[in-house]
C-alpha cells in the first residue's frame, strides 16, 4: 500500500520517497515507493506525469494491492525525489471539481443524475440519465454552476468512516468501504472522490457547456473548466471575429450572414445545375444529329469535362433507341452506356478494352465506367469502340 500524499494536499508538487520496488512493465520498468504525491489514472481522471529520479513518468497505475505504480524508462534505487507536472495537475484539478459541481447543477436544475464521467486529455464529459436537453435548460444548468464558480465557496476534502454515511447526503453512494475521502463544495455538493480538486471554486475559472448527443439512451455533454474553457473561448473569439469582418457585420450578426452567403450559394448552384443540364441535352442532340444509321456508336475523348458531366452525357445519349456512348476524360476516366433496347454487357467491354492498357472498371451490362493512364485514354475509347463493333459483329 503507497501512502497517497495528494489525497491530503493536492497542491503538493515536490517530494521525496523511498524505492520499495521495480518491476517490469513491457519494455519499460514501474517504481514502487513508500509514498507518492502522483495521480494515478481512476475515477475518469488522467494521471499525473512529471518526474521521477530525474527520469519521466510516463504513466501512474494503481494495481490491486493499492499500490502506486510510477512507469519510468530506467531503474531508481533509494530515496528519490519526484516532480509532478503542475499545469497538467492543475489543469485536472479544475475539470474534476467543475465536473463535481456540473453535476449537482444538472442534478439540481433537471433532476439529471451523471452516470459516468470522463476526462479527457482535452475534452471532459458527463453521461447523463436525460432523455433530452434543450439549450434554454444547459444555459440554466450552466449558469448555476458558474454561479458556484463565481460564489468563490471553499472546497474541503476529509476521510469519514463509511458509517457516517448515511447522514452525509452524498450525491452519489460510495465505491468503497471502510474509510472514505469526501469532497465537499460548501452548501452545494458533497461526494466520495479520490481524485485532486481546488481548495475554493474560484479557481475553476468558469465552467462551459460545449455541446451534446444522445448517447446509450441518455445524454452525453461535453464541457471544458479553466484554462481550457478560456483556450475554447479564445479561438472561437478569433473565428468569429475574423468572419464578421470578411461579411462586414457585427459579430452577433455573422449567423445570419452565413445563412445568406448560404442561400445564394444554393441559388447558384440550381442555376449551374441547369445550365449543365441544357448543355448535355444539347450536347446529346448535336451528336445524335451526326450518327445516321443503326447501332448507333459515340465514342470520343472529352476534353475539360469533368466525370460527373461525363457520366450524365452518356446516360443521357442511352436513352435513345439503339445507341452506344463510350466516353474518357482529360484525367484518365472511361465511361460506356448502352440503350435499353441493345443486348450488350458493357461492363465486360469495358473491361476487355482498359485491361490491356493497365487499365480497371466495371460497372452493370448497361453502364460501366472505369480508369487509365490519363495518357492512354485516347487508346482506351478506340479499344471501346472496337470491341463494342466486335461483339455486335457491326463494321466500323
């Protein structure tokens, strides 16, 4: 058992410990002592990094014997002097006790109960037993908990035993037996934690709701406390800012800027949409016009058309009667259709013709499409059009 000196003083970052054992972890060794001020993972909280004997901890474990396993690069021996990471520590303390409070506002506010917690290396959530949630109830939910924050209320942290319970009005039942570690945020929330927390809610800074899902039949809400939340509101500020003045608008008006920018780039995309229509169809018909006779056979290569256009092309030239479109495009795409009314698998042509030239494709028997070489796509159409006359046993 490694006695824990975080669980009296979180705010410790230096100290010296004696080196009960090494043992192997992988490729790398975990270190043993007699007492540690280092977080290891549990809880939903990330453990703490820093150092160790002058080598990194890279990871902090708790076995099943209650013991603290420090994962180094190299063997310490004695008595050693370890350093915790403080803005990593820190960064911990404010999410898990924003969390402590986040929960009882949601508890208090929707009468939601956190079902699981997780925090993250940069985003933290809580799992809640809520069916939904409306953004006028997290802004109340929200607002509660900065109202906390703000309240600048202590946070005291003591061991009872576990018989006391039962008059403590925990929020959630304890884990553990025996002696307990209760964190108690002044007249608002009191729970068994294990984990670092602040010594008064002013030093969370504000707590800030992100978004959320449904998620396993509740909701999943990710928040952010501290450092992080001002880091999110910094950025988001820039962004903002930067948009309203490419619009010209103020900032609270960028939404409705956007929403018009939208709109025009959707009329203009209707307006492009029809026009690509009306030069296929004419297009269709300028190439029907010049191709007397039956089966009749398009094949050519279409400079500056995209696929998309290329495919629509074809497609459109085999909805007439007894006709065959075979297609390749600047990039190296072949593309073949054929009409309803012609027995002729065009997904084998296709593959017949491209094959040969290092080419791939296949498709249905009455439209394929494929790829080459962009500089063998001229070959690649006149291997079309010779194996279309092949199969249908037609002259060229």
């Amino acid at each position: 058992m490694t006695l824990r000196l975080y669980y009296t003083d979180s705010y410790l970052t230096k100290f010296d410990a004696t080196v009960l054992a090494v043992e192997p972890d992988g490729e790398r060794l975990a270190v043993v002592l007699d007492r540690t001020a280092f977080y290891p993972t549990s809880g939903g909280q990330p453990h703490d990094t820093g150092t160790l004997g002058g080598l990194p901890v890279t990871d902090v474990i708790e076995d099943d014997e209650d013991r603290v396993l420090h994962v180094v690069s190299g063997p310490i021996t004695g008595v050693v002097t370890g350093g915790i990471d403080w803005p990593r520590r820190f960064d911990h303390m404010q999410q898990h006790t924003g969390q402590h409070i986040l929960s009882q506002a949601f508890l208090q506010a929707l009468r939601a109960q956190t079902l699981a917690v997780h925090l993250g290396a940069e985003l933290s959530t809580l799992d809640l037993d809520l069916a939904d949630l409306s953004a006028s109830a997290a802004a109340q939910v929200e607002d509660l908990a900065n109202r906390i924050v703000f309240e600048d209320r202590p946070v005291q942290i003591r061991e009872v035993d576990e018989s006391e319970l039962p008059g403590l009005g925990l929020r959630r039942p304890a884990k553990k037996r025996g002696r307990i570690r209760v964190v108690d945020v002044q007249e608002f929330d009191r729970s068994a934690c294990g984990g670092t927390h602040v010594r008064r809610t002013g030093e969370i800074g504000t707590v800030k709701l992100r978004r959320w899902e449904r998620f396993k039949g509740g909701i999943r809400v990710e928040f952010l406390c501290g450092w992080r939340a001002l880091h999110d509101t910094r950025w988001k500020n820039a962004l903002v800012g930067d948009l309203a003045a490419k619009f010209t608008v103020k900032d609270k008006e960028v939404p409705e800027a956007m929403e018009r920018l939208a709109a025009q780039v959707r009329e203009r995309d209707r307006t492009v949409a029809g026009l690509r229509d009306q030069l296929i169809e004419l297009e269709a018909q300028r190439r029907l016009g010049n191709l007397p006779g039956t089966p009749r056979i398009v094949a050519d290569v279409l400079t500056g058309w995209s696929a998309e256009m290329t495919s629509a092309l074809a497609g459109r030239l085999a909805t007439a009667a007894s006709t065959i479109a075979a297609f390749g495009t600047s990039d190296g795409r072949v593309v073949i259709a054929r009409s309803p009314d012609l027995e002729l698998d065009v997904a084998g042509v296709l593959r017949r013709a491209v094959e040969p030239l290092g080419g791939r494709g296949g498709g249905r028997p009455g439209f394929a499409q494929g790829a080459v070489l962009p500089e063998k796509v001229g070959e690649a159409v006149t291997a079309l059009r010779a194996e279309v006359h092949r199969v249908l046993d037609v002259k060229p």
